[in-house]
C-alpha cells in the first residue's frame, strides 16, 4: 500500500512541476500575441482572445495529463526520460503549431476604406498581390496593425475587378496594390468623419462607455475635436475616435455605428 501511495504521489509531483512549466510557456506566449500581435482592442475585435485561450488550455492541460498518465518510477531510467521527452516535444510541438494559427490570423493593417475602416487579418491578404504593394508595404507587420488607407482606383476596369473580388470575399482594404499610406486619404476621412456629439445623440444608452473609452486613451482632447468613423473587423462591428484635425486614431468603442 505503501509503495502505490508514494507511486501516486510522484505521479501528481510529476503533473504538477509540468504544470507550472506550461504555466510559464503559457504566459510567454500571451505577452507575444495579447502585447503584440493582438494588441488592445484587436483581441476583442480579431478573436485573438478566444483563439488563443481555446488552443493554451487544450496545450496546458493535455501535457500534465500525459505526464500523469505515463510517470511510474518503476520504470527504467531511459524508458521514462524518453516518455516524458516525447510528451514535451509533443507539447512544444502542439503550442507552435497553435502560435502559428494565431499569427496567421493576425491584424496587420487598420485601412480607412472608402468610407470606414477596416480590420484587415494576415489571413486575409492573397500572397500573390502582396508584390503588387507600394514598397514598404510589401511585408506584413509582425508588431501589431499599422494604419494605411485605400486609394482610388484608377479606373472603372479597376472598379469592377476590386467589386468583384470583394464578393468573393476579398475585401478592398485586403488589396494590397490599392494600399498608400493613410496621409493620403485626409480629404475623405474629414468628410466621412462625424461628430462626437452625433454618436451620442445616436447611442444616448451608450455615452458613459464612449466617455470612458476616450478618458483611458488619456488624450485629454475636447470633445468637439473627437469625430468617429465606422470599423468592421473579422466579425464585429466597432467604432473608431479619432482627432478631427490630426486624424489621430484616438480610441475603439464597441459600437455599430453603420
């Protein structure tokens, strides 16, 4: 009785020290995904939060279970060593593969997109126009969402092809030859842009969260210098603040104010 007592007892020592291993592994890979590729709001609006919870609890609870599973002192030396190797390249293996997935899916761009901006994903852009892009803009971010705009298009054949693809599913901000930088579209953002004062009007529900979204961005602007443009993301619809004069983007709040 004694000897599977203590047979027991290495074994949830065992699954405990894996534990606390992928805890750490865990929390090094949510400062890489929550800080830079999903940084705040994108983890709301991208679904980095979800993505990335669903695929650390299945890789941090499988690994201990395994190594639960299989512990037994018993066993030779050699034998256990390569059990619990396997089971961490295993787990190693599984928590890249996830990472990869979450970095796919990734936001690379917020483009101001005729008339909204859009949320535009790694996973988004066809790889065989990226060559199309203005260079610099021929690679994807890797540190979080860069701001960009769409220009016009040069003619009605172009019009069509971009109408077209979007039914499809590929969206005009997920073009990369119609990217230029986002200066360039100041003309029509200040025309799109509407006022602080209409989105409370609008949402009078809603006005204490879009007064605290501007209060934690600290920019201390007054509010007839906010003005607010629509954002669609992979599955949401937000809004975005930003300074009428600068075009700063100022803050997300989680509106639909199509």
């Amino acid at each position: 009785m004694a000897d599977i007592a203590n047979s027991w007892k290495m074994r949830f020592k065992a699954a405990g020290v894996h534990l606390c291993i992928s805890i750490v592994l865990a929390i090094l890979a949510a400062l890489l995904v929550f800080f830079v590729w999903y940084p705040y709001p994108y983890r709301e609006i991208s679904g980095g939060r979800t993505l990335f919870l669903l695929i650390v609890a299945v890789d941090v609870i499988m690994g201990p279970l395994l190594t639960f599973a299989v512990f037994n002192t018993r066993k030779p030396r050699r034998e256990l060593v390569r059990d619990l190797c396997v089971i961490g390249v295993l787990q190693l293996a599984a928590l890249g593969y996830g990472l990869w997935t979450v970095a796919a899916a990734r936001p690379v761009h917020l483009v101001f997109e005729m008339d909204r901006f859009r949320v535009v994903h790694a996973i988004d852009v066809p790889p065989e126009l990226l060559e199309k892009a203005s260079p610099g803009l021929r690679s994807l971010p890797l540190m979080g969402p860069t701001l960009l705009s769409v220009r016009p298009f040069r003619d009605a054949k172009e019009s069509m092809e971009a109408t077209l693809a979007a039914l499809n599913g590929v969206s005009i901000g997920s073009r990369p030859e119609l990217w230029q930088d986002y200066e360039k579209a100041r003309a029509q953002i200040v025309s799109r842009a509407k006022s602080l004062a209409e989105l409370k009007a609008r949402f009078p529900a809603r006005s204490a969260e879009i007064d605290a979204a501007l209060k934690s961005s600290g920019s201390g602007r007054p509010a007839a210098a906010v003005g607010y443009v629509p954002m669609m993301g992979r599955d949401t619809l937000w809004t975005v603040l930003l300074d009428t004069t600068t075009l700063e983007v100022i803050a997300f709040v989680p509106i639909d104010s199509f």
